[in-house]
C-alpha cells in the first residue's frame, strides 16, 4: 500500500497526498473513490507545517481516508483534510 494517489498526467509527478472534503465527490481523480472506497488510516501523529500532533495519552488515533487501486495494480491511500 503506497500513499498517495499517482498524479493525473500533465498535473507533475508528484502523489497527490490528501483530498479536500469539500471538494472531494466532485473531483473526477477522487469521485469513484470517494462512493466506494472510504477507510479510517490508523495514525500515531500528524504534521501541520512544521508542528508534529499528538493526541496526549493516546498511543493511535484515525483519520478518515480514500483508497484505490493504482495503475501498476498497487493500492493506494490519500487522507481527507
């Protein structure tokens, strides 16, 4: 399993690593997914820019996700902002 979504061609090579909720059912890269494919993604802590966050006294906590399977028939995950 592999983070992030492969960028769309022509959008760069980079992974596209997380999803607006706002925008998430009406973006074609993320419209199937979104019906079909959600997932909580088990996280110890998070970046926020420079900020790493924690959950004091909680060794795990979840954030919501949408996955897929990518071209190269690897799965792949990209977390809900």
């Amino acid at each position: 399993m592999r983070w992030g979504f492969a960028s769309a061609p022509g959008l760069g090579v980079r992974p596209i690593i997380n999803a607006r909720a706002e925008t998430l059912a009406s973006k074609p890269m993320f419209a199937s997914a979104y019906k079909t494919a959600r997932c909580a993604l088990p996280v110890s802590s998070y970046l926020e820019g420079d900020i790493e966050v924690r959950i004091d006294g909680t060794p795990l906590f979840y954030l919501a996700g949408i996955y897929q399977r990518g071209a190269d028939d690897v799965m792949e995950f990209t977390v809900i902002t």
